[in-house]
C-alpha cells in the first residue's frame, strides 16, 4: 500500500515504514503528525485518485529529526559592469517516518 500527498509545494510517494526529507513543519521531534492533503492511495489494484484530495484519506508520520540542507551558492554576476555578488542559502528540512496511510 502506498499513497501519494502533497506537504511544501511537492508532491511525495511514501509507504508504510518509508522515511523521507519534508519541508519544515512546525512540530517537535517525536509528536506524530497527520497529514491530510493526500492525492492518490493505491493498494493493489484498488486505486482512489482524489479530485484533488482522497475524502477521508489520511497519512500519519512521526517527526524522526529536524535539520537543514546542504549549502547552495548563488552567484550573481553582470559582465564588465564590476558587480559580483555571492550569497549562500540552506534549506531548513523535516524527517518524518510514515506509520499509517488511510484511504478513508
């Protein structure tokens, strides 16, 4: 079984014991999270697409750790003009472990 949701502007495909990088939720670490945006369960051949979200379909998760990403350099830059500009960025992450999906 597994379902596909939406949480940060992306969509996931998660499963039951799957852990996966989120964007940043407000939780502690530990507390369970549910998650209701969910846009497609599948189980089998048994398949409910939303439109544009499953009635009823939930996803549980527990929040494993919170962290930030990898640096990402910007770098901008207008030829013969002498104008340089470097600027650094991370992306502030939540790791969840899903426990439950429910189509509702």
């Amino acid at each position: 079984m597994y379902a596909v949701i939406q949480t940060g502007g992306k969509q996931y495909r998660v499963a039951q014991g799957s852990t996966l990088k989120i964007e940043k939720i407000e939780a502690d670490e530990g507390a369970s999270v549910e998650l209701d945006k969910v846009l497609m369960v599948a189980d089998g051949d048994d398949i409910k697409v939303g439109s544009p979200y499953v009635d009823g379909g939930r996803v549980t998760a527990t929040v494993k750790a919170h962290g930030r990403g990898k640096k990402v350099r910007i770098i901008k830059f207008r030829r013969r003009k002498h104008h340089l500009k470097r600027q650094g960025h991370r992306q502030a992450f939540t790791e969840i472990e899903v426990t439950g999906i429910s189509a509702g």
